[in-house]
C-alpha cells in the first residue's frame, strides 16, 4: 500500500482530484437539470405569470400563484438582514478594533459555535420564547415576518461577523496608524476610515447572509405561520418559498401541484445565481 | 486712542516676549532617560537627547536598533501596540507628554507623522488632506479649501494636483502620494513632524524632491527622520543620532549624538566610525 503512493505519485492525485471536481459539476448539474424539468408541467399548463404574479394559492382549485410567499421570502430575508447586519457588523468592528485579545477570543468562539447550532434548535427557541413573546406583546399570534426575521437575523449573524471581520483584518495596518497619527479618536478612525475601506467586504459579508437568509428553511417554518396568504404586516401567518415548499412536499401528488413547488425551488435557485453574481461585481470593483 | 510713544513701547514689549518665547522654545523636544519595552523584551536603553526647536534630526543605525520604536515614542504611536511600556520622559515644550493628563489625541495633532510606506486613505486627494481638520472639528467649507490649498502647496505637491483634487489618492504615483501623506499631516499645523523612512519606497527623483521638502520645511516645523540612508543624513540633516543594538537581544542604546558634519567626519565614537564607513550594518 505504502509503495502503491510512493510510485504513483502525482498522476494518481491528479485523476483522484479531477473525479472530485467532475463529480461536484456532475451534482450541480443534475440539479439544475433535475428542477427545471420538474417545473416544466407547472409552468407550461399553468403559465409563467399565473404563477410568479398571482397570490391565489389552492392546488384544489388549480391555482398555483407564489407571490404571497415570493414576498414572504423577501420580506423575512431583508428583515433578518436589518437585524443581523447592523449587529454582525457592529460585533466585527468589536472584535477587530475594540475587545481587548482575550476577551475578543471568547466572542469569537461564541460567535462560531452560533454558526453551528442546528437551524431547528433555534427554530425551537423561536417557536417557545419568541413566538409567544410576540403574541403578548403585539396581541396578534405572534407568528409571522417578525418571528422569522428575528430568526433569521441569529442565523445570519455568524456568516456577517466572521467575513466582516475577515475584511477588517486585510485591511493594511497602516490606514489606522495614519488615521491615529493624526489626532483621530478611535471612534472617528472606525467612521471615517475603517468602514468606508472596508465597504466592499462588509458588503459581500452581507449578501453571503442574504444568501443564507433566503435558503433557509427549518427556522423559518417553526415560526412564520405557513399560511397562503399575502400580507405586508409583520405579525400575521404567512409563508416563504423554502417554508412552503417543506410544508406542502409530504402532501403533493405527482403533477401540476408537485411540479409548482419545484417552480419555487427554480426561483429560489435563479435568487441565489444573483446573489453569486452581485458578489463578483461588487468584488471586481474592489479590484479595480 | 494711544500715542505713538505708548504703541511704539508696546512693540518694543512684544519684542521682548517674542525673544523669550524663542529662547524658551531652544530644545522642542527632550527625551530623558528613555526605555521602551515590548512585552518583556528591552527595545530602548537610557536614550536622552534634545532636539532644538527648527531643525532636522536624523536617527541612523542598523536595523533592529529601535530607531523607529523611538520615533513612534514621540508621538506615542507605539500605545497602539499591546503590552508596550516607556520608562523615562520625553518633553515636548518642557510638559512630559507620558504624564497621565497629556491628551495624546492633542499630543498627535502637535505632532504630526509620516510613514515608511506611502500610506494615503482610499480616499480623494481632498478628502484625504482634509481628513485631519475634519476630526478637529473644522466644517466650513471655504476655510476646508484654504486649508487643503495651502496644505498642499507646502508639500510642493498643489500644481500637480490642482486639476485633480476628486480623484483617488491611490492613482498618485509613490512619490506624490507621499508627498500627500506630508501635506496631510501639515494640515492639521502640526509642531513636529515625525517621518519614519519617508524615502525607503521611492524612486532617486521622488527622493530628491522630498528632501528639497523637508530643507523647506525646516524653517517652520522642527523635523526628525528615521533614515537607512547614511547619505540622506548628512544631506539634510543638522543633528544626528547614532543607535546600536551592540549585542542581539540586547535593547537599543545611543552611541553618539552630535552635529551631522561631525558624526560623517569625525565622529567621536569608534563604533560610530565602524558603522558610517559601512563596516557593518
């Protein structure tokens, strides 16, 4: 065995990498492939704008409009960014600029151990504390946006603060010394120099949680309500594409009813394209 | 309304005091039996000098010999780094600047600094001479200009950039954004200004012009220069300090300070003459 590494060295490797790397566009491709016939059915029997522009959702009556959850997904997602980015942000200039070494250790390490506490644990604390908090507080049910943008804004805390703190770091240490050699407070050299040299990571460090708030799924489920309805007020039952899409799939017989939901899946999928490609421009800029 | 006499008297007085304040103003600074420490390890040993009002000192040695970490103790850029200590005293203007009620954000306003590396902010050329005034608190927008004018018209940098103020500091040669880095820290009219190897990234002619600069600038701030090049000193320098880390892990010590023609032509200490001849260093 020993011997069989010793001589077949580099080409072995080379073949070993390459069915890796095969194998993961292979993946990538079946899916894509996979969804977008799955939606066909939907989207040629149904038509692209009675499902994309419609907020009618009732597989019994044919009706298969996603905009109501379309919404939902938007509205949860940014308002986990509201709530998350400020913080994750605000936690990465901490731990960059202020916390003295140790101390600065420990919230690293929370912060890390947050990004791998699985998503139905939180969705849990959500469903027993948050949910009813809310219900008291705002007399409603207490499920909805505001849950799950709470939620959500937990969740995408890890992704903004390790990869805001990431474009604090390469920052070159000299922009600080020169900002403090001339008589900058360290308020105003975070302000005035830090952030704006580091917007274009602070950035992408933000859209990565976007990335993450869109998909995800669990969370969200446990507190939004998951009812077809649209609605721009923050504490009533709605639903997201990912939280549908795992509430209906048990119950969807093949056809029309089953491929909409992979329609879902298609815009969820085109969502996190965008997301790829808003990243490379704005860090093609950064190069520039 | 005064007479002629009394007004003539008046200036006469004023004189008097302008006399005293210049003779009050012979050493800017006095550094006094400096040490420095990073965490355990002994940088600086015992350094005492004074550095005379409206003139350049150099600080030449091998490198490691703490010439840099003295400098950054002038303005107390070193607090920035962790477990730092300074024993000693350094007085700028008689007032010990490591006593515990020197605001060390009026110190760096006082005491205005240059880096090795060019080191603008991404930010505008304007923006990044008004940065200084800015966080001192100067908002109008026609004093800004004036200030930001002059600033670069002492830096010898204004006809260069006049027609470009909005663009980014960083599309600046090496040169020019050094020379930006200067007008910067005269923005904020600083006393002294620290440059700690101003010259090492830049080109013979970028060179030359920051030194015809720093001759200039000599007639109203007092300068001191971290140097590597040995000609650079005797070029432009009045007084230089020799520093020395004799034996490795040991800390920095001054071997010698003295006028610059001396130090190059007749230096008093053997180890002086050992390193300006380049036998070691």
């Amino acid at each position: 065995m020993k011997n069989f590494f010793k001589s077949s060295g580099d080409s072995y490797i080379k073949a070993l990498t390459l069915i890796c790397a095969s194998l993961s566009f292979l993946a990538i491709a079946l899916i894509f492939y996979f969804i977008i016939s799955e939606s066909m059915e939907a989207l040629t029997k149904v038509g692209i704008t009675n499902i994309l522009f419609s907020t009618k959702w009732n597989p019994d009556r044919n009706q298969y409009g996603i905009l109501a959850f379309l919404c939902g997904t938007v509205m949860t997602t940014l308002g986990g960014l509201i709530i998350g980015a400020p913080l994750g942000i605000g936690t990465a200039i901490f731990l960059d600029q202020v916390a003295p070494r140790r101390m600065g250790e420990i919230v690293r390490r929370g912060v890390e151990l947050l990004a791998g506490i699985p998503s139905v644990v939180i969705g849990w604390f959500g469903l027993t504390i948050l949910v009813p908090a809310i219900a008291r507080v705002t007399n409603s049910s207490g499920y909805g946006i505001l849950a799950a943008s709470v939620v959500l804004g937990v969740m995408v805390l890890p992704t903004i603060t390790t990869l805001s703190v990431e474009s604090l770091r390469s920052l070159p240490p000299e922009l600080k010394e020169a900002s403090a050699s001339m008589g900058a407070t360290r308020w105003q050299t975070i302000r005035r120099i830090l952030i704006p040299a580091a917007r274009e990571g602070l950035l992408v460090a933000t859209i990565l949680g976007m990335g993450r708030a869109i998909g995800e799924t669990m969370a969200v489920q446990m507190v939004v309500g998951n009812a077809n309805q649209l609605t721009f007020s923050l504490t009533q039952n709605t639903s997201t594409l990912t939280s549908r899409i795992v509430t209906d799939m048990g119950e969807a017989p093949p056809g029309i009813f089953r491929s909409s939901l992979f329609v879902m899946a298609l815009v969820l999928l085109i969502f996190a394209m965008l997301l790829i490609i808003t990243i490379r421009l704005v860090s093609r800029k950064k190069g520039d | 309304m005064k007479s002629n006499l009394e007004v003539e008297n008046l200036i006469v007085e004023k004189d008097k005091e302008v006399g005293k304040e210049m003779a009050k103003l012979g050493n800017k600074i006095e550094i006094r039996d400096l040490s420095m420490y990073y965490d355990s390890f002994k940088v600086l040993e015992n350094i005492t000098m004074s550095i005379p009002c409206r003139s350049i000192v150099a600080l030449i040695g091998p490198s490691g010999c703490g010439k840099s970490s003295l400098l950054r103790c002038i303005n107390r850029m070193n607090d920035l780094i962790p477990n730092s200590k300074v024993e000693g005293e350094i007085l700028l203007d008689g007032e010990n600047i490591y006593n515990p009620s020197c605001e060390v954000i009026e110190l760096r306003r006082r005491v205005g600094m240059v880096f090795q590396k060019p080191n603008p902010f991404p930010k505008s050329v304007y923006d990044n001479v008004s940065f200084g005034p800015q966080v001192m608190g100067i908002d109008n927008k026609k004093e800004m200009d004036e200030i930001v004018e002059a600033s670069l018209k002492k830096a010898a940098l204004w006809d260069e950039v006049k027609d470009k103020l909005r663009t980014s500091a960083l599309s600046l040669s090496g040169g020019q954004q050094q020379r930006l880095c200067i007008a910067r820290a005269l923005a904020v009219q600083p006393e002294v200004i620290l440059f700690d190897e101003p010259c090492s990234a830049l080109d013979p002619v970028a060179t030359q012009k920051i030194e015809d600069l720093l001759i200039e600038l000599k007639e109203n701030y007092t300068i001191v220069i971290v140097t590597h090049n040995m000609q650079q000193a005797a070029r432009i320098s009045d007084i230089t300090a020799f520093l020395l880390m004799e034996v490795q892990g040991e800390p920095g010590r001054l071997i010698e300070y003295s006028d610059t023609n001396k130090i190059f032509t007749n230096p008093s200490d053997y180890r002086t003459e050992r390193y300006i001849t380049g036998r070691f260093g």
